[in-house]
C-alpha cells in the first residue's frame, strides 16, 4: 500500500456519514478507505471512450501477419524459414 501523505477534510452530513460507517463496517473497511476508493473510481478510471479509442487503433494497426500454417510452425518452435 502506498504511503498516504496528504489530508483532504470533508464535511459530511450526519446521515451521509453515518451511512459511509455502515458501508465500511460491512465491508471491514474505513471511511477513509471508501473515500480514496471513491475518488479514485471517479477522477481516476480509465474511462469507456479511452479504452474504446485505444481499441480502434490496435484494430486499425497493418502488421504482417503470416497464414495460420506458418504462424503455427512458429509458435510451435519452428522458424520462419522452415
């Protein structure tokens, strides 16, 4: 676990707090915990576009690719110029 270094103070509602204390009890956490989980899923994340958008340009990458025989032969310990 990372060294926590830094202070945030937030002021909560009773009910919202009391509802925070109950999650971590359940989950035998602390509030302090669910807050940095929290954070970190919100500000943190690798968003739905990002990842799409990184799969679009792996999808339109040209690499050479040999036909499955070949290939085989290769990852089977084979060179490529068997």
């Amino acid at each position: 676990m990372p060294t926590l270094t830094k202070r945030v103070q937030v002021l909560l509602e009773p009910p919202q707090f009391a509802r925070l204390e109950e999650i971590a009890k359940a989950r035998k956490s602390s509030v302090g915990a669910l807050i940095r989980e929290a954070v970190g899923k919100e500000y943190f994340r690798t968003d739905r576009k990002e990842r799409l958008a990184a799969v679009e340009r792996m999808a339109a990458m040209t690499l050479p690719v040999a036909d499955w025989e070949q290939m085989e032969r290769e990852s089977i310990g084979g060179s490529a110029l068997d």
